[in-house]
C-alpha cells in the first residue's frame, strides 16, 4: 500500500516538474513536444541542407491555431559559425506581394477603395502603353499578372536597384507596348505592385511601408519584420545571400545593395523569419485572428483574397516529381492556388539574388508551413514543404529530396550544354576600331548609358543603375560579352552592335542568357545620342560651333557644375555693359541690409519717378514705355512693400523698381558686397535709363567670372546666409523672362535666372537645376548681335551645357 502511494505521489512529482519547465521554456518549444513532427525531421532537414549545398534555413509549422515549430538549422553565412535561429531575418522577395494584397483588402475593408476602382481613380497620372487598358485597370488587375504587359516588365530597373523613384518607374510603362490582350494571358510582373503600393500610400496618407508595419506587424505582432529593404543592413540577425558559381557556392556580400531598392519594396521588399512568418500564416488561416488574440482582417477578406482570377499554366511533372502534379492552378490576390494530393493549397514563391522562400496553407487541414532560405535552391524547400504535407494529410510518403535533387542536376547539365554552345568564332572580326563603339547612348526604359574606351576592352555605365555597370569584351563580329563590375551578380547578357551604311553606329541590343526572367533584356535597345557631350574638348567644339554663327560678336561664358566642381570660361573677364543683370547684385545688397535690420520685406517704400544723374545730378525720370513692367508706374505717389518692388524688379526687369531700390540701398554698398565676394570687375554704378551718364562712357558693367561668384554664393546657400540666399532664389524662380537658359531645357529643369538685354546687348544669368538634385551655374552675355539671335544663340548654348552635365558619368 505504502509503494503505491508513493508511485502516486511520485508520477505528481512528475507532473509538477514537466508543467514547471512548460513554463521556463520558449512557447515553440513547448508545443514542439505537445504536437508532433515527422520522425527525425531534424535529420530530414540537415540532409536537405547537404543535398542541396544550402547554408542555412529556417522553417515554421502551424496546425490548428497553434505553432508546432519555428526553428532555424545551419549557418547565417558560409565559413562563419553564427546559426540560424527562428529570429534571423531573410529576404522573402514575392511573398511580400500577399502584404501588399492585404493591405489593400484593409483598406477596402474600411470603405476607403473597392476592388473594382480603376486605379487612375487615385493615380491620375498612370498610364500604360493602350489607352483602353489605362482607363480600365482595376485595383484587383494591378495583383493578378493579367495587364498584358510582358512578363517581368522593366524588372532591370528594380533587381538590381535604379535611382528612380516609384512614380518614375510607373511612368515609364506608359513606353512599354503590351504583349498581349488585357485580362487574358498570365505574365508575372513586379510592376504592378508597386503601382498597388502608391495607391496605398495614396488612399491611406502614409507610406507603403509604414502601412504595413502599423498595420500588420503590429497587429499580428510580426516584432522582428522589417518592410523597409535599406533597413536590413542595421539589422543584428540576418542570412546572408549565397549563389553558386561555376559548381562552387560563394557569399553574395553585396546583396543589401544589388537585391532591390526601396522603391521596389511593395513587391519584394520585406524581410522576415520563421516565428514572424508563421504568425503570419496563422492569421491568414483563421480569417484574420491573430495568435495574439487580435483581428487583422473580416473573415470575408479571406475569400477575396485566396480567390483565384487568373488562371496559370500547368506544367507536366517528370516521373521523379510525378505525386506534385497540379490538376489546377491560379493567381489569386498576391497568393497562388493550386491543389497538392487532391487538398487545396494557397502558397506563394520569393526569389532574390541568394534568396529563396515559399509558404503553403492547407485550409482544410488548418495546415501552414513555411521555409526560409539563403540559398537559390527552390529543390531545397520544396523536398521539405512536401514531405511535411505528405505528412500531415497523412499520404504515401515519398522522396522529395532525390526527385529535386535530379531536377537540380537536369537543370543544371542543361545550363552548361547552353554555355558551351556559346563559343566565338575568331575569323567574325569588329567592322570597327574599338574607339567608333564609344559615346553616350540613350534608351527609354534605362535613360543615359555611357560606352568608353579603356585599355583593350569597353566600360559601358548605366547612369540610372550603376548596378549594370560592366566591362565589354569582343565576342565576335560586333557582339560583346558583359561583365558586371560587380562580381556577385549573375551572368551577362550580350551586347550587339549594328551599324548604317557610312559605318556609323545604328544601335545596340541586348542578346540575353535564355531565361524567362531575363527577357527585359531583349527589348532594351540602345540609341546613340547625338546631343551626348564626351568630353570637354567635344564641348568646347560645339560652343565654337554656336559661336561662329554669331561673328563679329563678343560672346562671354561661365560655367560651374556645383556637384563636382567642374568649371568651363570663355572670354570671362571681358567687360560688357551689365543691362539689367546688375539687379541681381542689387538684390544681393537688399538682402545683406535686410539680415542687419537695417531694411525689412514689409517696408513701406514711397513709389515715384525723378532720379538724379550721377554725371551732373541732374534730374531725369523714366520712360514707361521704355520699362518691360508698367504696372507700378499707377502706384506713383502712393507706397509699395519693398518685397514687391524687388519682385517687380527681378522677374518683370521693372527699371523703375530698380532705380527706387538703388536709391534705398546705395550703389556704392552694392560695389562693396560684390567687391567681398571678389567680383572686382563688376562695376554697379547708378540706376537704369541715366542717358546723361551712359553718353559719358559711365555704365554699369560685369564679367561672366564676376556675375559667376555671385550665383555660385546663391546655390550654395552661402549668399549672406541660407535663409537670405533662399528668398533671393525663390524670386529669381519666378522669372518672366525665359527666353535664354531655360529656353531649351525640358519642362522638369527648373531655372532661377535674370537677363538683361539693351542695344546689341544680350545676357542670361543663373542656376540650372536638375530632376536629380544635381545644380550648375552658367552665366551667358553678348555684345554686337542683334537680340532676337543672340537669344537663339545663348539658348543653343545652354542647351549645349544641359548636355554636358546630363551625359556625365556620376558613377565613377
């Protein structure tokens, strides 16, 4: 009796002791020993990472509502010995298109969009290549693959990463002619996502990314996600890309900058790890209930959101892979659907240079999986989500892990036979010396790309995506072969070269590597550009060019390129009488009597029309019909705020503005702040339309050198002071007058300038500033050409100069 009560006893002891360590230890553990797992799936698991030459993954399970494992095995980065845990972060790449899908279902939820919204409804501004097509894509068109754009559409400018932005990279599919008929043939594209993340931004008032990490990490309590790429470089526990090259597996180091962009994040942008995912799948499981014990969405949101609506092409099986034949197969709302041994299954691929993850859902089953890994091996997480289903549907079990493994090894012969058929023939020569291939070359999709000479090869920069930068090495005939200068990306296309009758270059296409995901490349044409500026000498050659149609005039010219330094003069230290370029000086010195409380923008200043001659202080009033603003002459006797007599006198050149402001301010102090900057050639003597003075040789004067300083001191910001050189900038801005350096310029430079013309006396002064933030100063004056061709003159000039700064290569 006695050992019998002590059993009992003990096997409490027991109990108690297992519900204490239940306690200690990390919920996935616990529920790990309360659920089961396929026998020694621990081993599966290490056998697929050697199989598969695979650093590191991670794996999630949930059944049921509850989360059976989250689990890291192997490494973060080969040769280093920092594991993978259920914490480490990974690219997931296109899984985050069942966020962006999300997202949007919140916000129709909500009653801020519907489904069936054309999406220029919120994007005005969007347009694809076929009108009808603009006007009726649909919110649920932008998810689905349908558009009829073709497949991977202008991906080059997401994978790796362009300096475009998200409205930049929508607005050049307006370029793209579609493939085929609108909501008719399957053909992937990241595009479209992005788009998507702009209306989300655009209806909710904050970014994509802060949208889902308000949104659903922290509802579903993702902690460890980020939505941001840029972000997972700060990041403490990350997997590091790894790709296999030639049969030999190697670090992607460089997969934080070449992977994706931001501007890309709406389509493949997120980072996560196996707990987050698997909390993930566990809401999307249970119609919107979290494991936290929140809501993320309405059960109905489900049904939308797994719905398939464009069917996919299904592919035969080989024997070796014959039990994961699909019977159906379609693209839902940022999942795919398919079935798997006669269950329904709602999964999703991720793909990133080094990257690779997939998720599956059971519904019937309350079955979801997940797989995370560092590796380009899709053998390696199909071997183990496919055991797991076989599994936990309770099916024929099979071997995955040698059915991909010789899929692998199919795939991989196949590649070498491509590779080895790409042999040059020696006896195709170049038509030209190597020298004829180089300039800069233009392309709708790419923008600039610059080809130079250097050594015994060619260096082709693409100035939107440095990424792309390569060296290009003779095939045969004019076909190159490509080499990124970045060694971690993968392999090149070629580049072929076609030329016109007189041996000059006609174009150059891109011949890819025959993969679906490469065909962005062919379409890529590259144009030479006639416009494009090489070097400094074609620069100099082309001004002289414009020059000589203006002999016997005088022509001065400054230029400074304020991102690096680079300068160019011409005749600047020439004298020419200032016309009405010498308001800007006057302006300069307002500002500098301003900041000392001297002056203030709200003074009222006394409007009138008698000024004093400098040559013999005689009286003299100005001509309204000689001032190219009448409008203050009605305000004679009454008073104006000196803001508005500064703006009049800049942007409508009013010459009787000026004489009342120079009479405020004083010539001679105008002299001296020129004189600090080191404009010592400039001479602001007096006010406009003093006859006396000017038939006695006494006139205000500059150089292109000495108005140069002046303008260089505005862009900088350093024109008395930040806050002053902003103002003055703002008013130059505002400029009436546009006839010189922004005559031929496109409609997105912005110019702040002031002219100044009078008698055979034609100038332009400012500061060019670019889409790109890029800015330059260029100072053009004249003597002795008649106006109206002075000004087609100057303005050839400083397009000329656009040229120049826009074909030079920022990448180096």
């Amino acid at each position: 009796m006695k050992i019998f009560i002590f059993k009992i006893q003990y096997l409490r002891l027991q109990v108690f002791i297992y519900s204490f360590l239940c306690f200690l230890l990390p919920a996935s553990l616990v529920l790990a020993q309360d659920l089961s797992l396929p026998q020694g799936f621990d081993n599966y698991v290490h056998q697929v990472l050697k199989t598969f030459d695979v650093p590191g993954l991670s794996v999630g399970i949930v059944k049921d509502g509850k989360i059976i494992l989250t689990k890291g095995y192997g490494v973060r980065r080969l040769g280093e010995a920092a594991p993978v845990t259920e914490e480490t972060l990974f690219s997931i790449a296109s899984n985050s298109k069942a966020f962006t899908a999300t997202a949007l279902a919140l916000l129709v939820e909500e009653g801020k969009l519907k489904w069936e919204d054309r999406v220029i409804k919120y994007l005005p501004w969007f347009q694809l290549n076929d009108a009808y097509v603009t006007s009726h894509l649909t919110i649920r068109d932008l998810l689905v693959h349908h558009s009829g754009l073709p497949a991977y559409a202008n991906d080059l400018l997401l994978f790796p990463p362009s300096t475009f932005s998200r409205q930049e990279l929508l607005r050049k599919l307006a370029d793209v002619p579609l493939q085929h008929d609108f909501r008719s043939v399957y053909a992937y594209d990241n595009i479209l996502y992005i788009a998507a993340g702009e209306v989300i931004e655009k209806v909710s008032g904050i970014t994509w990314e802060d949208f889902i990490k308000k949104r659903i990490f922290d509802v579903v309590g993702m902690q460890h996600s980020i939505s941001r790429f840029s972000m997972l470089k700060q990041q403490k526990n990350v997997a590091y890309a790894h790709v296999k090259r030639k049969g030999q597996l190697k670090v992607v180091a460089s997969f934080f900058d070449q992977n994706i962009g931001d501007a890309g994040n709406p389509a493949g942008g997120i980072a996560s790890c196996a707990v987050d995912m698997t909390k993930w799948v566990a809401a999307q499981l249970d119609s919107g209930l979290t494991l936290n014990g929140g809501r993320l969405f309405a059960s109905n949101a489900t049904q939308e959101l797994w719905k398939i609506v464009r069917p996919m092409p299904i592919s035969k099986e080989p024997a070796w892979l014959q039990p994961a034949q699909k019977n159906f197969y379609g693209y839902a709302l940022g999942f795919r659907k398919y079935d798997y041994r006669g269950y329904e299954v709602i999964g999703h691929g991720g793909l990133l240079t080094g990257f690779v993850s997939q998720i599956a859902m059971v519904p019937q089953k309350r079955l979801g999986i997940v797989v995370l890994t560092n590796q380009l091996s899709s053998g390696a997480y199909w071997s183990i989500i496919n055991h797991l289903l076989d599994y936990y549907l309770q099916t024929q079990s099979f071997d995955w892990i040698a059915g991909y493994k010789k899929e692998a090894d199919n795939a991989s012969i196949k590649q070498d036979s491509i590779e080895k058929q790409l042999r040059p023939d020696s006896t195709l020569k170049l038509s030209l010396p190597l020298e004829a291939y180089t300039g800069v070359y233009t392309n709708k999709l790419l923008g600039k790309v610059r080809i130079k000479a250097e050594h015994d090869s060619l260096k082709i920069r693409f100035l939107n995506s440095p990424q792309l930068n390569a060296s290009l090495w003779h095939f045969h005939g004019d076909i190159f072969n490509l080499a990124f200068d970045n060694r971690d990306r993968s392999s090149a296309p070629m580049l072929s070269f076609s030329l016109n009758p007189d041996k000059s270059i006609r174009e150059a296409n891109f011949i890819s590597t025959f993969t679906d995901a490469d065909n962005d490349w062919e379409s890529v044409i590259l144009k030479p550009d006639k416009n494009a500026i090489n070097d400094t000498l074609m620069l100099k050659r082309k001004i002289e060019k414009v020059l000589q149609k203006g002999n016997p005039g005088t022509f001065a010219i400054a230029f400074k390129d304020l991102s690096d330094n680079d300068t160019f003069f011409y005749n600047e230290h020439q004298l020419f009488h200032a016309a009405s370029t010498m308001k800007t000086p006057v302006l300069a010195e307002t500002f500098r009597q301003i900041e000392r409380g001297k002056l203030a923008l709200s003074d009222s200043v006394e409007v009138y029309n008698e000024f004093k001659s400098i040559y013999d202080g005689s009286s003299y009033a100005i001509d309204a019909r000689d001032d190219s603003e009448q409008g203050l002459y009605s305000l004679i006797g009454k008073k104006a705020a000196l803001a508005d007599l500064l703006l009049r006198m800049i942007t409508q050149s009013s010459n009787l503005a000026t004489n009342i402001v120079i009479d405020l301010v004083g010539a001679k102090n105008v002299m001296k702040t020129m004189e600090r900057l080191g404009a010592k050639e400039m001479k602001i003597l007096r006010g406009v339309e003093d006859s006396k003075a000017f038939a006695h040789g006494m006139n205000n004067m500059v150089s292109a050198y000495d108005l140069s300083l002046l303008f260089v001191q505005l862009a900088r910001g350093e024109m008395i002071n930040s806050r002053s050189s902003e103002q003055m900038l703002d008013i130059l801005m505002k400029q009436h007058f546009r006839g010189i350096i922004p005559a031929e310029l496109p409609a997105d430079v912005k110019v702040a300038n002031k002219t100044g013309s009078i008698n055979k006396v034609c100038h332009d002064s400012g500061i060019v500033f670019l889409p790109d933030g890029r800015k330059y100063v260029l100072i053009l004056l004249s003597m002795g050409v008649d106006e109206k061709l002075a000004q087609q003159y100057l303005a050839e000039i400083s397009g000329v100069f656009y040229h120049y700064v826009c074909n030079k290569d920022t990448t180096e």
